[in-house]
C-alpha cells in the first residue's frame, strides 16, 4: 500500500528501517491516544468517521491520477468482481476502526490491542503450517485466558470489560480479514488505487453512523482538527514509513518488530490516559507478543502493516 507513484526519494530514505518501524507503531498508538481522549467530547463512532474520512481525502487528493484510471479500467472492463473486492476491503476496514474505537473506549489501550493482534497471527499461524505453530497457538491463548479473568474498564464494570473485548476480537478477526482482502486487491489494481477505492468505501460506509453519533459537534474547528491529526498519526504517516521499511526488510523481519505494539499502546494508554494496567495484564501482553514474533518469524503468507 502506498500513497502514490513518487519522483523523488522521500526524506527518510535514509532512516534505518528498525526507526522506520519503531516511528509508525508510535504514531499509530499516540493517533489512538487522542482519539480516546477525544471520546469525552464525541462518541468513538463520529472519531470513527473523522480517521476514516482524513485518511480517504488525504488518498484521494495524493493518488488522484492512478485512482482515475482504475476507475476508468473498471467501467470500461465492466470488472464487478475486482470492484467487489475492493468494496469488501474497504467494509472490513470500516468494521476494523469502528470496532477497535469501540474497545478503546471501554478497555486499557494496552489490552484492546493485545487481542487485536490475535487476527494477524492466526493470519501467520494459517499460512505456516508448521507443528511449532501450536506453541504460538497456546501462549496467545494463556495470554487471552489471562485478559478474560477481568481488567481495568474506563467506566462502568464487568459488562464494560466484556464488551470491550468482544469489540477487539471482532477489530482482531476484521483485522485478518483486511490482510487477506489487501492482498486480492493489491493483485487487481496497480500502486495505491485499491487502497484508495477502499478507504473510500470505508468512509462512505460509516458516514452514517459516524454524523448519527457526533452530530453538530463534528462542525466544531477543535474537533474537526484533532479528527485530521488522529487520521494522520493512525493512518497516513504510518503507511509512508511503513512501507518504505518493507522496501527494504524481508515481512517476517517486519512482522516481529510489528509485535512491539502492543507493549507502545500500553506505554502510550499509561502516558496519556493514565491506563496502569496490572503485572498480570502485561504478562498477557507479553504471552501474545512473542507468539507473534514466533508465528511471524515461521511464517511465509502475506504479512501488511496496520490500517
């Protein structure tokens, strides 16, 4: 996934990848940072909406040549099938950042990205088939087994804590789902249309609830502002530096840095939240980051960073 052909070498050309990627998991956590805070003022639907509709402007204006073109081939081509494809890509990354907004604003950062991360390694785990797996297989597990006994909810209770986790599993599922759809849609349009074509989708598909449940507060200048750095720092800058990383390191290197994540989204709920979150807690995180790392590592499928 890329944001459009480019002439010029970007300026980090120069950047280790290990910065590179270290970079994009940060400002991919610090985006869901804000957008959490940012829920005190609007629902997690309407922030939803404002990621989704930064990222697809941002896309549309960066690849408005290619985007053109593919969507030129595909009247001329009457080509339905590649057009479902990368509709269903982009429903899935609609559910993906609604779900995961939903468990941000009921659960620790740190943990809701924890169970995220089981839908990229049941991704590794499926595209490697090695007995090894069921070793990855079996520490996620302990990890989520750990995480079920209870946590920290921002509000309410137990229920809240449920909840929370049923949104990550299903942000996690959507997140496999998003892997294997980037792939086929990468394989039907050229450069950074499809991703284009999908962000789209996904931000006319939540434009309903997303204007439902922000309402008059989505014309305020502040909201609509920290709306554009969240879609920044979670979508756009991410992508650059991420793939510019994967130019130049295999994926399975890619896929265990990756894995740090969640141990940044903890840091960064613990920073800017004020999320603490329990030696237990991390002990699950930690039981679900190296079996990422080890599927990853053993791994051959298609790996891609986060949306």
């Amino acid at each position: 996934m890329t944001l459009g052909t480019r002439s010029r070498r970007a300026p980090w050309t120069a950047v280790p990848p290990s910065a590179l990627v270290v970079t994009g998991i940060f400002s991919v956590q610090f985006g869901a940072g804000l957008a959490a805070r940012l829920f005190a003022q609007i629902a997690p639907a309407a922030v939803t909406g404002l990621r989704l509709w930064t990222a697809a402007a941002v896309l549309a204006v960066a690849g408005a040549r290619p985007l053109r073109a593919a969507l030129r081939r595909l009247m001329r081509r009457r080509a339905w099938r590649d057009a479902a494809v990368a509709a269903g890509f982009g429903l899935t990354l609609a559910v993906m950042n609604f779900s995961i907004y939903q468990s941000f604003a009921r659960i620790p950062l740190g943990i809701a990205v924890t169970v995220e991360f089981l839908g990229p390694l049941g991704v590794a785990v499926a595209s490697s088939r090695r007995l090894l797996d069921l070793l990855w297989v079996g520490l996620a597990g302990t990890g989520v087994a750990l995480l079920a006994r209870g946590g920290t909810p921002l509000a309410g209770g137990h229920g809240e804590v449920t909840i929370g986790l049923a949104f990550a599993l299903l942000a996690a599922a959507s997140w496999a789902a998003y892997i294997l759809l980037s792939k086929a849609t990468g394989q039907r349009f050229p450069g950074s249309a499809g991703l284009t074509i999908a962000s789209l989708v996904a931000a006319v598909v939540i434009t309903p609830v997303g204007v439902a449940a922000g309402g008059t507060a989505l014309l305020r200048p502040g909201i609509v502002l920290t709306g554009l750095g969240i879609g920044l720092l979670s979508s756009i800058i991410p992508y650059s530096l991420e793939m510019e990383a994967l130019r130049r390191i295999p994926p399975r290197v890619f896929g265990i840095w990756m894995s740090l994540e969640p141990a940044v989204a903890a840091l960064v709920g613990l920073v800017l939240l004020g999320q603490a979150l329990a030696a237990r807690e991390w002990l699950a995180m930690g039981c679900v980051m190296i079996a990422c790392a080890g599927a990853t590592r053993e791994a051959r499928g298609p790996q891609v960073p986060e949306a």
